[in-house]
C-alpha cells in the first residue's frame, strides 16, 4: 500500500505533512501502558515514608525486624530488645561518634505491624521520633512500608535530620534490609 498517492489514501493516512502521507496507527493496535504520575497532597511532611517490594514472604521480614542478630546485620546492635509492648531497648548506632538511640515499643501485631520510638540522645533537647512497620503481603513476597515520623520542620536541624534519614533509609538501610531478608528465605 503506498500512502504517498493522494488519490487514494487509505484509512492509515490521516496527516499530511509537506505533502507526504504519514500513516498512523490504527485504533486496533495496543500501545504500551502510559506511565502516569500521581502526587500525593497528603503526604505528611514531617514524616520520611517509603515503601518497597521484598520477594520474600513478610514471616522472613517479620524476623528481619524483630531478631536481635539479624537487626545487626542491617540496622544496628541492640541492648534489652524484645518485641513486647512496653518493652524499652537501645539502638547502638554505628557513628562517629558512635551513638545511642532510645527505643521503646509501641505496637505489635505479629507478622504484620512493628512500632518504636525512636529518641535520639544526642540533641538538645534529644529528638523523639516514631518508627513504624507495616507488612503486607502481596503475591510471591510482601509489601514493606516504613514511616519515620515526629520531625519538627520548624526547627532547621530537625528538617536536616528528616532529610538525612531519608537518605539514609533509602540508599544504606533499606538495601542491607532486603539483603538480610533474601539470606532469610523460608
């Protein structure tokens, strides 16, 4: 078929450009999904919220939360951690200086919901944040959602630190996670 005769154009040739013919691509023919963006105007900005695909099932996850030696392996050690609501622990952050965080357990919910608090001792006043756990799964694996919350824009250092853990959890923490949770299996 050539769609350059003008006497006969074909249902193809809709559009011409300096007198060419340039087919189109009929309505029959599937084009790949469009990416489409959404922004999401309720996003808490005081808070650091990422999520993640680990093709594990969230009982591996779950103990890559929760078990002291396997905690070490991708966040930090602790002191006195149990999964116990109540239950008061120390992080002891790899630094440098080295540094202590206070934690306390919040909630438990087994297999699907973990959540600290997170004070860091070091500020003046020291910084109280809230780490929080979500697992779900989802096909083959589980779906891992993390809320770092309680930072206060108003204060310069706190939006600082926000912006740093996020970076951190991002790009350092989050990787070793689902490293520690492919190691895991089940």
């Amino acid at each position: 078929m050539n769609c350059a005769v003008p006497v006969q154009r074909s249902p193809l040739c809709t559009h011409r450009v300096h007198s060419r013919a340039i087919p189109t691509v009929p309505h029959t023919v599937q084009r790949p999904p469009r990416l489409v963006v959404v922004f999401d105007v309720e996003r808490d900005p005081t808070a650091v919220e990422l999520g993640l695909f680990v093709p594990q099932p969230p009982a591996a996850v779950w103990r890559a939360l929760t078990e002291p030696a396997l905690l070490e392996r991708w966040l930090a050690s602790t002191i006195g951690f149990a999964t116990e609501v109540g239950t008061t622990f120390i992080l002891e952050i790899p630094a440098d200086p080295p540094a202590e965080v206070a934690c306390q357990v919040l909630t438990v919910d087994h297999g699907r919901r973990f959540t600290h608090s997170y004070t860091d001792l070091r500020g003046n006043p020291p910084a109280r944040w809230f780490v929080d756990w979500r697992l779900e799964p989802q096909g083959r694996g589980t779906r891992v959602l993390l809320t770092h919350s309680g930072f206060d824009l108003d204060d310069r250092l706190q939006k600082m630190a926000r912006n740093a853990i996020e970076r951190g959890w991002r790009n350092r923490l989050l990787p070793r996670l689902t490293d520690v949770v492919a190691d895991v299996g089940l």
